[in-house]
C-alpha cells in the first residue's frame, strides 16, 4: 500500500504566489495564510443575517473574532446571497459607519469592506477600512479610482451576472480557465485605474454564479488562479455546496467542512480565507502550514 502523495502543488505554490499583499497602512506577510473573520451587519445574509444588525452586538462579535485569531474583519452591509436585492447607498452606509468608525479605534486587525458602491466605498475609507472587497469586480466605474485615491488594498471577486439573477442556470466550458482568464481582465482595469498589482487580492467567487460542481472544481484548480501572481482569497465559509454534500446541513453546521475546503484551497496556493467562524479554520490551516513548511524532507 502506498501512502497518499505530498500535495503535488506545495512548492509550486509557495513560489507562485505572491508572498505579501500591500493595503493601506503595511504590507501583510503572507507566508502563512491569513483569516479574514466575516461581520455582516445585515437582516438577510444566508448564514448569520439579523444576528448583528445592532451595532453594540456587531462590535461584540467582531472582539470575539479578533480574539479567535481573524487577521482581518470583513464588514458586509448588503447580503450577496443568491437572489438577494441590492440595498440603497445610504442605508448600506448606514449600516456600516458606526461600526467601522468604533471598531477602527478599538482593534489593531485591518478593516475590509464588503461593497460594490464606490460611494459606500468612499465613507468606509474616510471611516478608517483599509481593503475593499468588491464583489462585482468594479462594476461601480468609480470604484478603482476611489481605492487607489485611498492607498487602499482591493479584493477583486469573480461573479456571472448580479446576486439576484447569478445562479439562473450558471454555464461555462473551463470554468477555471475562464474565471482565470476573467479575473486577470478586471485586475489589468483595476491597474488602469491607478490600483498597484500589489494591493490587489484576487478571489474565484465561490457560489457567485457557480454550481456546485464548478466550486469545487476552482478549488481544484487554485493552482492556475495562483499562477496569476497575486495573491488569491478563498470564500467557501458555510456555504451551499458544502451544505448539499453533508446531506443538507444547516450553514452553522459546516464548519468543519468549510476548514476542510480551506486546506485543500490552501495546499492549492490560496492565502486568505474568509470565514464566519475563525478558530477551527485557523487551526486547521496551521497544520496545513506546518505541513506544507516542513517540506519534502521531513516528511520522509
Ligand atoms: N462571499 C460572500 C460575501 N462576500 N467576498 C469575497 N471576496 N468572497 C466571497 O466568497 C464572498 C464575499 C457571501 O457570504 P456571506 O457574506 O456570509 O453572505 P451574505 O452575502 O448573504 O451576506
């Protein structure tokens, strides 16, 4: 009997992918991987929506992430669930502010904000974010322009269509070549606009018009989106696809199925994972690192 082959990728992936990611304020290492620790200020979001749509319980809960190990916080005022409705500018800011305004002056981790609105945007970087997370992949055309006027780090996200229409029927031929090929085409408008390469973060889009079948084959395929250059953020965190493999768990009880899918995305280059609940993922991702650090030797 054989023993399971060292995941062929390990070094490949240490050399392909960018060892640091630059956002206003410092340049993080990503010589391991970094956790982004998921805050959604939203009645409506799939896994954790109305749980902290009062500010006081939203700083609360972005304490216990800090404490559970987030390198990050990734702050959502608009649910990007499948056939979710956007929310106006103004109450999306209104959801945001006051918790960005405390948490910048309370915690030492950076602030991310999730928004596709370059006005929304704008406030948070005046707040104090220091990355924005842009689903959409600048589909507000002021959006680049307002992150590299900030000095701000940009996460680049893949999605077909908008939350409301994405998962009618989602087709591609090589959905990794062509998330890949996608992705590179919105980095080099980002760059246009004045956003360095090097505070850009690169994201497949897991679930964001994709089937089952297709998350896991990008997860897969982390390989070709690391060979892009930059570094690459992974968002699996209770999601659908893993629900339907554990035979319809509820989003609270995939945990250990979305740390699973972050080590596979990690020994396939990722670096930055975005999750509801930070310390089992940090956990299994540090094993996964030791791993990986130890090298071929040490294995034997
Ligand atoms: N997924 C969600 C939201 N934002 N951002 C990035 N970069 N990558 C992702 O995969 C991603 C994301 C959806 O998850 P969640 O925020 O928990 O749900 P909702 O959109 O319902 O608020």
């Amino acid at each position: 009997m054989s023993c399971l082959p060292v995941p062929p990728t390990t070094d490949a992936a240490r050399s392909e992918c960018a060892p640091g990611w630059e956002i206003r304020g410092g340049r993080l290492s990503l010589h391991r991987p970094l956790t982004v620790g998921i805050l959604n200020l939203t009645p409506d979001s799939f896994s954790d929506g109305g749980r902290y749509t009062v500010p006081q319980r939203a700083v609360e809960h972005a304490h216990r992430l800090v404490r559970q190990g987030a390198d990050l916080l990734d702050i959502g005022g608009e649910s990007t669930r499948p056939g979710a409705r956007p929310v106006p500018a103004d109450e999306e800011a209104a959801r945001v502010l006051p918790v960005i305004e405390q948490l910048h002056r309370q915690v030492r981790v950076p602030l991310s904000l999730d928004t596709q609105k370059a006005a929304v945007a704008e406030a948070g970087l005046h707040a104090g974010v220091a990355v924005i997370n842009d689903v959409s992949a600048l589909a507000d055309p002021r959006m680049a322009e307002v992150v590299a006027a900030a000095g701000a780090g940009l996460v680049l996200m893949h999605m077909r269509g908008t939350p409301a229409t994405m998962q009618q029927s989602p087709t591609y031929g090589d959905v990794v070549e062509e998330v890949a090929v996608e992705l590179e085409r919105s980095r080099t408008r980002a760059q246009a606009a004045g956003v360095p390469a090097a505070r850009i973060a690169l994201d497949p889009g897991i679930g964001f018009g994709k089937t089952a079948a297709h998350n896991w084959a990008l997860i897969a395929g982390m390989p070709r989106l690391c060979a892009l250059g930059s570094p690459v953020l992974l968002g699996v965190s209770r999601k659908a696809f893993l629900g339907a493999l554990l035979g319809g768990a509820d989003p609270d009880q995939r945990d250990v199925a979305t740390a699973a899918a972050c080590v596979v995305g990690f020994f396939g280059g990722a670096r930055i994972f975005r999750v509801h609940n930070v310390r089992p993922v940090r956990e299994a991702l540090a094993v996964a690192a030791a791993v990986a650090n130890a090298g071929p030797e040490a294995a034997l």
